[in-house]
C-alpha cells in the first residue's frame, strides 16, 4: 500500500523555524508572548510547509466563531476579485473563515453601509471593509465594536487600521514616466475624491505632477467606461496632446477600443497609460503600460494586521503605504515628431 502523504504538523513547523512546539502554539494561538522576528519566522516556516490551522478545533475549545465578514465593493472586477481571494487565503492561513458581502460596483453609500450591518448582525470577530466609495465616518463606527481593517485605498482615519498601496507614489510615477518620454501635451481621466478615494487621489496626484514639471493638462472627467467614447473625442478635439493617462486598466483599455475604432495609432499618436496591473489586462498582448499594486500583499498584510487586533495587539504600522512597481509596456512611446 503506498503511504498516502501527511499533512504537515505544529511539529514539523517547530523543526523548520528552529523553535519549540510551544512557541509555535503561541504564535498560532495568539496567546502569550512572542518576539516579532520569531514570529515572522514561525509564520513563514508554515507558510512554505503549507501548514494550515483547524478554525473548527480552534472554535470548539476558545468558544468562538473564527469568522471575519468582509465586504468588497465589487467582486466581479479584477482589483476586487483578487483582493478577495488574496483576503480568504490568508484569513485560511490563520485559521479564520471569511463571510463576504460584495456589491455590483452600483451600490451608493447607504448600500454598502447596510452590507457592513448585515455582517456585524452574523456576529463576526471583525471586519475588512474593501470599498473606495463609503466614507471614513461611516466605517468608524463598526471600528469602535468590532476590530476593522480597511484594506486597498488609502485610509489614514486614526480609528481606522488600513493596508493600501501608494497611490500618490502610484500616479506621480506613470505622470514621471510619460515626461521622461517628452510628453508635455497630457489629457487625464479625472475622477472627483468624492466619487473615489483610490481613483481620485492618483488623478489628482497624476495631473498635479504633471502641472509643477511645465506639462499642460486635459482634464477630462471620469470615472464611467462607458463614456470612453467621450473621452476619444474629446482627446481627438486636441490634435496637441499626444498621450492620455487613465484611472485605472479597465479605463485604459475601454479607451484603447474607442482609439482602435477611430483608427488612431497607439503609441505612434497617442500614447495611453493604465493603473492596477491584476489579472488577464497585464497580458502582454496588450503591454499596457500600468502601475501595478502588490494586491496579494495588500490582502496578507490586511489579515496579518486584523489577527494582531483579535489578539489584542496594534499592528506594528496602523497604517501601512506599500510601494507598487512601474511597469512600462508599448502603449507609450515618444512623442511623434
């Protein structure tokens, strides 16, 4: 008979991290004290095991539920989708379930703050509230009863635990890029702070870079795809400007099919740039130039954090900025002539 494979074991987690059972026991736990090298240490050798807690063990002997709501403004998109699933594997990780509310991307604010109730009323250890639409103050108070991360837009509410990435590095940096290349001609997709807390802050950091380095801006607002082929005429009403940056991939792409349609060349006449870079539009078939946010850090590091305040810990950064990385594609080039 062939032995089947064992699934790995506190044990085989205390060999590897060069610890004891015990150590390990706390670090899993949460209970007791543990220094925070060794407990990056003991995490790391059960992630590379693969080792995984029973949250049903756990729940039977502590009298609690393991569960986390999580409500996601939209999962059907893919910065949504994949903070979703990069949220549910950790919380797996740490031997938390996830039970989530998601939106259709056409909830208003009353809607999503109905979803947050409708998560504390399944009476949940804590929430992750994933949203660029509902304001600080209506988070706020579910952060006063309940632990709650708000992970992927920039949060810096002193009630509120955040994880997100830059986006004032995010859109300075696509803003840089398109200089460097001698554009000085710049239509942007503007989204208003009140519409979007990640889309406005890196249109607004887009256009205010362009403006301190000499570049005349088009402003041009957003945020709905639907209205690209506004936007292409628009941009074409200005035969001077020779590169458009948008919101968002979805919004790049959306724009690129109306470019297409019109017969205008990408990047010979416009030159177009994205922001997220997840899923199938980072595909190099398209080689959209993007910033692309760390979304499976963001989801870790969001969890990471919420496990630390069940534990009755602060997170060692309240609020935590991560960097992104500038990924230049060929839907921008020089400017022609």
């Amino acid at each position: 008979m062939t032995d089947r494979p064992r699934n790995p074991t506190i044990i085989d987690v205390a060999r590897l991290a060069g610890v004891s059972k015990s150590v390990v026991s706390r670090v899993v736990s949460g209970r007791g004290s543990v220094g925070e090298e060794t407990r990056r240490r003991v995490l790391r050798a059960a992630e590379e095991l693969g080792y995984v807690v029973n949250a049903v063990a756990r729940a039977m002997v502590a009298h609690r539920t393991y569960t986390v709501g999580a409500f996601v403004r939209d999962a059907a998109t893919p910065f949504y989708g994949h903070l979703l699933t990069a949220l549910q594997e950790r919380a797996a990780f740490h031997g938390y379930r996830v039970v989530t509310a998601t939106g259709s991307g056409g909830f208003e604010v009353s809607d999503e703050y109905r979803a947050l109730e409708t998560l504390a009323m399944l009476r949940v250890e804590a929430l992750i509230v994933c949203s660029g639409l509902l304001p600080s103050e209506q988070i706020v108070p579910f952060a006063a009863r309940l632990p709650t991360v708000v992970a992927g837009r920039p949060e810096t509410h002193p009630s509120i635990t955040s994880v997100y990435c830059d986006e004032d590095e995010g859109g300075t940096a696509l803003a840089g890029h398109l200089l460097g290349l001698g554009h000085r001609e710049i239509a942007v997709i503007t989204v208003a702070a009140s519409s979007s807390v990640t889309l406005g802050p890196r249109t607004a950091a887009m256009t205010r870079h362009l403006r301190e380095h000499g570049a005349r801006v088009l402003e041009i607002p957003g945020p709905h795809r639907e209205t690209a082929g506004a936007w292409a005429t628009e941009v074409l009403r200005h035969p001077e400007i020779t590169a458009v940056m948008t919101p968002s991939d979805r919004h790049a792409i959306a724009l690129l099919e109306q470019l297409r349609l019109r017969d205008v060349a990408v990047p010979e006449r416009l030159s177009v740039t994205g922001y997220d870079g997840i899923g199938d539009l980072t595909t190099p078939l398209i080689g959209l130039t993007h910033w692309r946010q760390p979304i499976d850090l963001i989801g870790s590091r969001a969890v990471d954090a919420l496990v630390r305040l069940l534990d009755g810990e602060q997170p060692p950064d309240h609020h935590q900025a991560l960097p992104g990385t500038l990924v230049i594609g060929r839907t921008t080039a020089p400017p022609a002539g």
